[in-house]
C-alpha cells in the first residue's frame, strides 16, 4: 500500500523515473526536440535554439551591405578615373583652339591663353568648306541610319515570327558574316560603284553601309521577347505579314529602334575609310574626310585642326546627352547585358 501511494506521488509530481516533466510543467510531456527541460538542454527543441547567437544573421548582412558599398565606391572611381581619360584630350583640343599661333609656337603643350581668341573657328567657317562637310554627314548618316533600320527590323522579323526552312541556319550564317572583315570588301563594292557610276555620290557612301549583321541580332532578339499572342492575334483579324510587322511589331519596339538608330548614326558619321575612297569632290566630302584636308590648306595650322576636331565631335556629344537613356534602355531590352 506504501509502495502504491510512493509510485503515485512520484507520477504526479513529475520527479520519479517514470515521467518527465514538459516545457510548461504537465506530466508526462516530453520537450519538442526529445530531450529534457532547461537543466538537460538535450536534442534540438526550443530550448537550443534560444541558445543561438541572435546577431549571427544581422552581422552577415552588414557584412553584404558594406561589401556593395565598396564595390559601388570602386566602380565610381574606375568610371570618374576612365571619364577623366576620354575628356582630358578634348579639354586640351579646345583650350589650343582659342590660342594664338604666336602662342602656340611659343609653348603648344600650355593649357590657358592670356588672350582667348575664337579666330580659328571663324576661319574654319568662312574660308573652308566646314558647312558642305556638315551638311553632306547628316545627309550620308541619316540616309544610312533610316535604310539601316529598315532593312535590319524587315530581317529581323522574318527570322524571328516567320517559320520556314532552315530558318535556323540562315541565321548562323547570318552572324558568320561578322567574322568577314569589312576591308575584304572594299575592292569589290568599288569597282562595282565605278561600273554603274556612282562614285562622289552619296548613294556612293551610304549602300555599302547599310547591311549591318549587329542591327538584325539587335532587332532579332527584341522581337523573340515580344509575345507571339500579339503577332497570332493580328493575323487571325486578317493583318498580313507587313501589316503585322508596320502596326504591331514596330510600335512595340522603339527601344530597340532608338538603340541601333543611335549606335548606326554615330558609326556612319565617324566613318572614314569609305567615304575616302569613293568621294574625291571636296564639296561631297564628309566631316571625317574634309578634316584631313585642313592641314593641306592652312599649312598645318594647331588652332585651325584643333577646332575642326571640336566641331566634329559637338554633334555626336550632342545625340549622346540627349538620347543616353534611350541607349541604356535599347541594349537591356536586347539582351545584350
């Protein structure tokens, strides 16, 4: 009878060997992670993990934190660093060109002038044939920009909504052209623009400029990320291929558009190796090619070439401030990341 009532005691109080008491003090309950109450601290329940440093999960993350910090510091100073390379030689061109040649012959590496004169400009603009050679770049790059487009989106869309027979290979091919050198061409395109004379035309500068293998890849992959729901939905009310591509595609792809129409007026405008070869008329000269020639008209004046060089890039400088969110945007729309 007194072994009974000590066995029942010990039951009920929760301190004999038979049962153990739980987390909030029942009989017979045993700790989430199987092992004993806060003295034991066995297994893996809730009394464990109260045990685990807190700040270990905020220390990382102060840790990610400041290694971005470091890294967006880094990047900023290769970016002002690089800046400071590509602006340092133009500084230097325009503060020669508002110099004196009597100062220039004195000292041409000094950066200030005691009298800033704008003569050179003047010069360039009345003797030279500075406004021939604006006006036959904008001419030559529009044309090439605008056929360009055109032409790259056409292909482009046939690539990518179009589904015919080795479709795929022609693509391949397609890009393999960016592996021929464009010099390998220039003999043939020549002598083919001599036979049907077109040389010191502008037709001359702008066709072998228009196929651009770049502008279709560009173009290609913007529109494989356009939904086909759109191009499908269009021609089930009866919207032709063209139709499809001029209302559908197209308005949907002005970031692409705005990226290759900036990248292939700038290409066409610097371009000098072609237009050398096929323009010999001063007054059908481009920019690039006219600059040349000022060293033969003014005995290699410094003033005089550095302004050319400072007028010439004012245009480009120009599109660059104006549209940059429009390139940004153009080459994160292409997948050219």
């Amino acid at each position: 009878m007194a072994a009974s009532t000590s066995a029942s005691a010990d039951t009920g109080t929760g301190t004999g060997t038979g049962a153990t008491t739980g987390p909030v003090g029942r009989p017979g309950v045993r700790g989430l992670g199987g092992g004993r109450g806060p003295k034991g601290l066995r297994g893996g329940g809730p009394w464990r993990r109260s045990r685990e440093p807190e700040g270990a999960p905020l220390s990382g993350a102060m840790r990610a934190v400041g290694a971005e910090r470091l890294f967006n510091r880094v990047a900023l100073g290769v970016l002002i660093a690089l800046a400071v390379l590509w602006l340092v030689p133009l500084a230097w061109a325009f503060a020669t060109s508002v110099r004196s040649s009597d100062e220039i012959a004195t000292d041409p590496t000094a950066w200030w002038s005691g009298s800033p004169t704008f003569a050179a400009y003047g010069d360039l603009l009345t003797g030279g044939k500075l406004p021939y050679w604006y006006a036959n770049s904008f001419i030559t790059s529009a044309l090439t920009t605008v056929l360009t487009v055109l032409t790259a989106s056409l292909a482009a869309f046939a690539l990518s909504r179009l589904r015919f027979r080795y479709r795929r290979p022609a693509f391949l091919l397609l890009l393999a052209g960016l592996m021929v050198p464009p010099q390998v061409l220039m003999i043939p395109q020549f002598l083919a623009l001599q036979e049907t004379g077109l040389l010191n035309t502008y037709w001359a500068v702008v066709l072998p400029q228009v196929p651009n293998v770049v502008a279709v890849f560009v173009f290609k992959q913007f529109f494989d990320g356009i939904p086909e729901e759109l191009t499908e939905a269009a021609r089930a009310d009866g919207a032709g291929w063209l139709r499809t591509y001029w209302q559908i595609v197209m308005p949907l792809s002005k970031p692409a558009i705005s990226a290759v129409t900036i990248f292939v007026f700038v290409w066409a405008w610097n371009n000098f190796l072609w237009p050398l070869l096929v323009v010999t008329d001063p007054e059908m000269m481009t920019l690039p090619v006219g600059l040349t020639s000022v060293q033969d008209a003014f005995g290699i004046p410094q003033a005089q070439l550095m302004a050319s060089a400072v007028l010439g890039g004012v245009p480009l400088l120009t599109v660059f401030l104006l549209f940059q969110r429009r390139i940004v945007e153009g080459i994160a729309g292409t997948g050219l990341k």
